[in-house]
C-alpha cells in the first residue's frame, strides 16, 4: 500500500495554495519567462529581505493571532480569483508553474508528431467537443445500459476502474506495507459521489445533500434518461447507505487498522455478494491475495451490492461516467459537473479558463512528457544544488536532536539514526521517465484520448505486479507546487516548483528561507516519525519499532495537539478534527522545531543582523506564517474541515505557540490568547 503525505492538500477548484504581494491579489504573467525577474538580480522576490511586510497587520499582537499579525492586511485586501476556491501562497507559483506550462504545450501544439502538442490543442477545442455531441460516450453508456444481470455487473465495473470512472470499490497496486520490496494490490471502500460520509449523515451538510440529489438528476437528463429524479433519489439512497458502512477518515489514515492482508478466497467469504475474482482478472490483477483496507466497509458494501436494484448500479455507473468525462463530452455536462462540484460543494463562482484545463488535463494524461521540457527550462541546476544543502543541514538537524529526547528510549534512538540515515532526498524531478509510446494520442478526439490515457494509467499500474520495486518513481510531477513523505520508499520529495519564493528565494535572508523551504523539509522529514510515519522502520516496513514506554509517551504528547488543535473553531460551530489533522499538526510541530535548529547551525557563532527591524529569529517564523497565507471560500473551508488531514492555514500559523524560541523571540503576553505557560506547551521533537 503506497503510504504518500502531501505538505497541501487540493481541492475541487484549487491547484494548492497562495501568496499576493503589498495585499492585491495576483495574477501570473502572460509572459511565464518574465516571472523570475520579478526582482531584480540579487535581490529577493518578496521585500527586502524576502518576506512582505507590506502584507502584516501590526496591530495584531503577535500573541493573539500570529497568522493575522504576519498576514492580516494581506488576508483584507486580497480577493480570491473567480476561478478558485481559496488562495494564498502556493497559488502565485501554482499560476506561474502553470503559465510556463501553457507556453510549452502552445509551442508545439501545432506539431502533429508531438503527442503533449496533440493532447492539448485537441482537449482546448471546445467547438470540435460540442460538436460531436454525446456521440463518442455513447458506446459505454450503451454497454452499462445492457447489463442484464447482476452477475456481468463486477467485469463491468473493472472496465469502468480501467477508464478511471468510480464505482463501489477502489483498487490499486502499491507497496506491501509489511514487504515493501514488492507490490501488492490493494482494495478499499468508496462509492460516494460526495467528498464524505458526512455529507450524507450529517444534518449540516442536508442543503448539499439536496443539491447532490439535483445534480445527478440533472446529468441524467442532460444524457437523454427518462425518470431521472426517481433514479437520482434512488441512487442518492443507495449511496446513504454506503455511508453507513464506510469507516472514517480518521480511521483511514491508520496504517496498522488498514493493513488486512488475506486471500482472495477469504475476501470472498468476508465479503459475499460480489465477484471479487472476476473484478480483479477484469482490471488485469490476477492475484492470490489482496490488502483490505477497511474490511468491514468492504464487506458492508459488498452486501449493498449484493441487494441494490440493478438500475441503481447501472445509473451509478451512468452518473460517474459522465461526472469523470464532462470536460470532454458537451458543454451542458461541463457546466453542470462544474456547478455542482465546482460552486455547491467548494463555492467557486467560476470555471478555470479552457487553457488552464487544458494544462491539466495534457499533464494528468502524460505528466512525464510534460515534465521533462519544463525542468530542462525552468530549474536550473543552481536551484538543485541550493536546495540539496538545505535538506542535508535539516536531516542533520533532526539527527541531533534524536540525541535529545528524554522520552525515547536508547535502543530506539539507535534505530532512528538508522532510519534517518536510510532517507533518499529527492529533489526537482525524477531520475527518469515514463515511456508513453503505448498511449495512443489522436487530434480531434479529446474524449479517446482522455479515455485511452486513463486506461493507460490504470494498466501501467496494475503492471508492477511481479516487478522489482521502481525507486525512481515520483507521486507528483515537477510543476506541482506540493512535497511528501512516503514511508515504504522511505523518502521525502520536493518538486521542483515549490523551491521558489516565498518558499525558497536564494536572494533572501537565510532565516527567511529556513522558516519557509527548511520548515516543509523538516515538516516532510518528520512525518516518517509522525504517529503513522513512526510505525515504519528503516526499510520502510510497518512493524513495531518503538518500545512500549516509547509509544506511550508520544501518545501522550500527541493526545495534547489533538486536543490543542480540537478547540480550534475556524467557522461557526465547525471545528477542526485533531485526530484528523495530527499527522499534518506533528509535521508543522517537529518541521518547524527541527528547522530553527537547521538555521541557528548554519548561523554558527554569529549573531543574525537586524533586518526592516526584525531579528533573525523573527524573520524565521515570519518566514513560517508567510508560507501559510490564504483566503478561503466558505463552502471550500468546511469542505476541507471534513475531508482534509492539514489544519486550516491560520491554525497551522498558530503552531508556534508550543515553540519556547517564539516566545523569546515575540513576546507574547500572560492572557494573550496563543499564551501557553511553559507546562502546556506540546513538546515532541
């Protein structure tokens, strides 16, 4: 099972996050090429020494509200664009990374022997779609319409996970958690057309619970189906149901829970009432065992399955089909897969521009194709080699400070210098690419090839069946402003759009940049000893690690974040979910710990200079806050409370509260309201 934490999590209508200077929001430049020379040479890209300050409200006492005191006019005065559901700062180099991509796929979308050239001219051709109407769907919705028993209901289902449509199961191949020198297919809960079983439980959520209804009604008759609020109510019923049995996200997020590994065989007799067998051979997973996730929502579903009218399976597969193909199928469809998910569930007045779609539409279907003309232009070998020091000043931050713990135990320190040892750093771009020659990419039609790339995907995939382990292999391409952790490879990444400013400006101060760039490398660095990075050892494999007295004292600490980060109220009566987020709140915690440490090495015996009036400890967790700008919609933040393992970006600000040297370096006041006496601060690492 591939075990992968993002520093940001995306949502519909977000690429990541966002930084605008002196408080406007911005846009990226026509001219991709010109962006780096936002600052003149020598000088960094944000203020005088790389942080806006212009962006502060210094009426805010740092003590109140860090985030707001770092960021508060910038928050006032900056609008988020149309076309997104929050912005902040990973969004100015998300448009950038994404403006320079549009300039490469531009020049060679006129050649007809590039594939990335093809792809993009013929998905932005929104006339030639119309055009064809619902003609190149029709086929498959024929066939789904066809099913006459629920016995040809499982193969047709593997045909649907082949195209990357969804249905009541998820399967995958990755890394065997507990051999992770070989791959292993993995089988998990899903079935939900909503972002989680809350919506479908919860009273808060019946307004979107309604719309959903709508929605699926709505798409059935833009496809020419009759009864369709009767099939939409029933579906939505059905799903309900789903809900019911679905375990949750904090649930899910527990690697030793979601590790059952059985036969076939067995799955079957667990989980009667669908053909397992005949769903894995169709999706070309002909295995003896298989990982269950969540075994008893596996089993519930099954039986769901087993029961459910075959009209409602079919018209879930109906819906999700023209859910997954809308941006390539009539622009009815696409306006009303975007009014739903798009404005109704994350509050995004409007649809990107066709170009940017057309970006990331080129970019999921051939990413490394894509990858490899943007690193050759866009990341200098300068870039590569700054941000290698920095992560091994970092690791060697969090090697001294294993030394330092009272809480872990000798023998367990030892293995953790082990482990941290065995760490690849992997920085801008994998060490080589994926062969496409098998995808077939034709002009003229956008719903083939988005059908043949996602069958692609799934096939190159389902292939590393009886492979050696590919180390090479990257979870995010080189324009995606994003890191992570993943434990079974035993590696943290750091793409090559995210070593930019406000994270990483090698024109900016030092402290600056600790607190920005340094503090992901310690926030990815950490999650290998987070409360599930912990649970893997130095060959990436989940075991038990730890002594006993180990464990408990860091369920300890961590049972103090959780209840730290529960009393968090971003909205009106909406929480945050500490046990959800405590993986992301341990990284911010230890990345952000390990980091000064990083910074005040580097520094040696000197003392910081004094910079626009702040102290190099200042400028480092004004580094930090500046990182973590970003405005948000409504419906967007209490989306992202329910499903999204990160804190809200304010509260993710407030995690230096639990730092003795932000104390020291801003402080704060007895009765302030991020006050913790010295006995309440959270110390971990």
């Amino acid at each position: 099972m591939k075990v992968i934490y993002g520093l940001a999590l995306a949502s519909a209508g977000a690429v990541a996050v966002a930084l605008a200077t002196g408080g406007v929001a911005q846009t990226a430049p026509t001219d991709p090429a010109a962006a780096p020379a936002a600052a003149a040479a020598g000088k960094p890209q944000f203020g005088s020494f790389g942080f806006d300050a212009a962006g502060m409200d210094r009426s805010v006492a740092p003590g109140d509200n860090f985030y707001a005191f770092a960021n508060g006019t910038w928050a006032r005065t900056t609008q988020i664009p149309s076309d997104k559901s929050n912005y902040g700062a990973f969004n100015l180099i998300a448009d950038l990374s994404e403006s320079r991509t549009r300039t490469i796929l531009e020049g060679v979308a006129r050649d007809p022997r590039s594939k990335i050239g093809v792809a993009y001219a013929t998905f932005l051709d929104r006339p030639a779609i119309d055009a064809k109407g619902l003609a190149p769907i029709q086929p498959w919705l024929g066939k789904i319409k066809a099913m006459k028993s629920r016995a040809a209901y499982p193969a047709l289902l593997a045909e649907a996970t082949k195209a990357g449509i969804g249905g009541p199961f998820g399967a995958y191949v990755g890394q065997d958690d507990k051999h992770p020198e070989i791959y292993a297919l993995s089988v998990s809960q899903s079935g939900l057309g909503m972002p989680d079983r809350d919506y479908y439980l919860e009273a808060s959520f019946a307004d979107k619970k309604a719309a959903y209804q709508a929605h699926i009604a709505k798409m059935l008759t833009l496809a020419g189906e009759p009864n369709a609020a009767a099939r939409a109510a029933a579906l939505v019923a059905f799903e309900t149901e789903i809900a019911k049995v679905s375990w949750t996200r904090i649930d899910s997020r527990d690697a030793t829970k979601t590790y059952n590994k059985m036969t076939v065989a067995d799955l079957t007799k667990t989980a009667p009432g669908f053909a397992f067998p005949t769903y894995f051979r169709g999706i070309g997973a002909n295995v003896p065992t298989v990982i269950v996730a969540q075994p008893t929502a596996v089993a519930g579903i099954a039986s769901l399955v087993a029961a459910a009218p075959i009209g409602v399976l079919q018209d879930q597969l109906i819906v999700r089909s023209l859910d997954s193909y809308a941006d390539v199928l009539p622009k009815a469809l696409d306006d009303e897969q975007f009014a739903f998910n798009g404005t109704v569930l994350s509050g995004t007045p409007e649809q990107e521009a066709r170009w940017k779609r057309s970006v990331h539409f080129t970019i999921g279907a051939l990413d490394d194709e894509v990858s490899k003309l943007y690193v050759a232009k866009y990341f200098p070998p300068e870039t590569k080699a700054a941000a290698d020091k920095l992560v091994k000043n970092v690791i060697a931050a969090m090697d001294r400070r294993i030394d330092k713990l009272d809480w872990m135990a000798a023998e367990t320190k030892v293995k953790a210098h082990a482990k941290l040892a065995a760490f690849t750093p992997k920085i801008g771009y994998p060490s080589q690419w994926k062969d496409y020659s098998g995808l077939q990419i034709t002009a003229g039609d956008a719903y083939g090839n988005a059908w043949r790339a996602n069958q692609w995907q799934q096939a190159y995939n389902v292939s590393h069946l009886g492979k050696p382990l590919q180390r090479w292999e990257w979870g995010m391409t080189p324009m995606e402003v994003n890191a992570y952790a993943n434990f079974g490879m035993v590696e943290i990444v750091f793409p090559a759009a995210i070593l930019q400013p406000p994270f990483f400006d090698p024109n900016a101060d030092d402290a600056v940049n600790y607190g920005g760039i340094g503090a992901v490398i310690g926030h990815e660095l950490s999650h290998h000893f987070d409360d599930q990075g912990a649970k893997y050892n130095a060959r990436g494999e989940l075991t038990d690690w730890w002594t006993p007295a180990d464990v408990a004292a860091f369920k300890g600490r961590t049972d103090a974040l959780v209840k730290e980060y529960d009393a968090y109220e971003p909205l009106p009566g909406v929480h945050v979910k500490g046990a959800l987020t405590l993986g992301e709140n341990v990284a911010d915690l230890a990345g952000l710990t390990v980091a000064y440490d990083a910074y005040h090495h580097a520094l040696g015996n000197r003392t910081a200079p004094t910079l626009g009036g702040f102290t190099g400890d200042q400028r480092f967790y004004l580094g930090w806050a500046q990182v973590w700008r970003r405005n948000y919609r409504e419906a967007n933040l209490k989306q992202r409370l329910v499903t999204d393992p990160h804190s809200p970006s304010e509260q993710r600000a407030w995690v230096v509260r639990n730092l003795d040297p932000w104390y020291a370096a801003f402080d704060p006041k007895v009765g302030q309201k991020l006050y913790l006496t010295p006995q309440q601060r959270v110390r971990i690492w």
